[in-house]
C-alpha cells in the first residue's frame, strides 16, 4: 500500500457566548487543522482568542472559516449576498481572527468557507468570485482549502492563491463527486466503524463509494472531521489511528 501524507482538519470554535458546541482542547490534541468560525456562523472574540492559543500551544495550523451572516441558521441557509458585500465581510472575518492568531504568537493559514458558503461556492461563479476576493482583500495569499474541482478552487487558482482539495468521511457524495445536501436522507455518514474505513479509502486509495453506489475518485490533501458529531473526539481519535496504522502520515498541508 503506497504511503501518503494526509492533514486532518475540523470545524472548531462553534459556540456563542455559554453556547458551546465542539469540544475544541479534546479535539485540537488530534487534528492537524483547525477551521475556526469567525462569528459570523458561530464563535465570539473570547472563543477564537481561546481557541487561536490552544492551537499554537499544539502546533496545530489555524485556518479560518469564513461563512454567511447567519448565526441563527449556523451559516447554512444559503443567501443571495451582493459580490462586493460578501468579499468585505469574508476579508472582515479573517482580519479578526488573524488579531487573535497573532496574539498567540502563530497566524492565520488558510481559508475554509463554510456551510452554505462552501457549498454555494462549488458551482456559483459569483459567490465563489467574490470569496476570492475577500481573500485577496485580506492579503497575504492565503490558501483556499474546499472541494476539488468547484469553481472556488478554480477562481482561487486564477488569483494566484494555493488550492487545498479537501475530503469529508462522515459526509455522503454524490456520483458527481460533490456532497449530498443535508436536507437530504442519508447525506451525513453513521456509525464510527463507516467513518474510519471511509476516511482510510480516501487517504490511500483516493475513492469512495456514492450514496447511489457509484466509485468516486477522490483526491485529497486535507480530510474534515466535523466537530460538532457525537462522539466526536473519540471518533477522531479512531480515524488518526486508523490512518496512521495504515501507513499514511498525518501531517499539516500548510
């Protein structure tokens, strides 16, 4: 079996104010990346400061994940926001968590939409334009991480800015390679034991099977772990272990 690198990364800063719901220190002792929310799905100053400090404690990577202005619907209802407006606030999102990045002595890495904004940014040219630009406005290159072949990673490449293509094991994928939506019956993967197998498929044999039953090929850099599963932090733990008795090292991609 031919040995590949591999960067776990999940969703991590999901809480408002004594709301909290991923158990970001247990999560951040396993993953590679931390996709940390902005505020404007989820998170707060004092979540991101504490956050940004557990991941430079660590040496884990802090990428931040950039969303809809939708806390109440937690970033996925999908929204009809003009180009220049969402470019400022996806640049406005990250300069806030690059102060706090900073202060922990590390910095930001990368970028991950989230929710809606990443689906809606895999097929719509003006959403995933205007992301880009948000990136762009924010400076420093930034990588974009989200899925392979969406017009994201396509405008990013134009830009010049770093593509990261990125798998989801507990998520259901369509015959086209993309993710099934959530209003959709069997779109989210159960049981810890089809998550661990589906995230060692995609790591070393770069596929994974459709809801429909088709072989997708998937090749990938990053795998996300969503942190707001039950059992998260066990499930975690599960699948870097299975990964890394499978040869595969994991690893930041940044």
């Amino acid at each position: 079996m031919e040995s590949r690198n591999i960067d776990l990364n999940a969703d991590l800063g999901e809480g408002f104010g004594r709301w909290h719901l991923t158990e970001d220190e247990a999560l951040l002792s396993v993953v590679t990346s931390a996709n940390v929310a902005c505020g404007f799905h989820a998170g707060d100053p004092l979540t991101m400061r504490r956050v940004c400090a557990w991941a430079a404690e660590r040496g884990v990577r802090i990428g931040a994940q950039v969303s809809y202005r939708d806390l109440a619907g937690f970033g996925r209802r999908s929204m009809d926001v003009p180009a220049a407006e969402l470019a400022a606030e996806v640049a406005y999102q990250i300069g806030a968590l690059r102060v706090f990045a900073q202060a922990a002595g590390a910095q930001v890495a990368y970028v991950k939409p989230h929710g809606a904004l990443y689906n809606r940014a895999v097929h719509d040219d003006g959403q995933a334009a205007a992301v880009v630009e948000g990136v762009l406005l924010a400076g420093g290159g930034l990588p974009v991480l989200g899925l392979p072949g969406s017009r994201l990673h396509a405008h990013a490449s134009g830009a010049g800015l770093p593509v990261v293509a990125e798998a989801f094991a507990d998520r259901a994928y369509t015959a086209a390679g993309t993710l099934v939506p959530r209003t959709q019956e069997g779109a989210v993967v159960s049981g810890g034991d089809a998550v661990v197998e589906r995230a060692v498929r995609m790591a070393t044999a770069g596929e994974v099977t459709a809801l429909t039953g088709e072989r997708v090929e998937v090749r990938a850099r990053s795998l996300c772990l969503h942190g707001d599963t039950a059992g998260a932090v066990e499930l975690a733990r599960r699948v870097r272990g299975a990964l890394e008795s499978a040869g595969v090292r994991v690893e930041p991609f940044a």
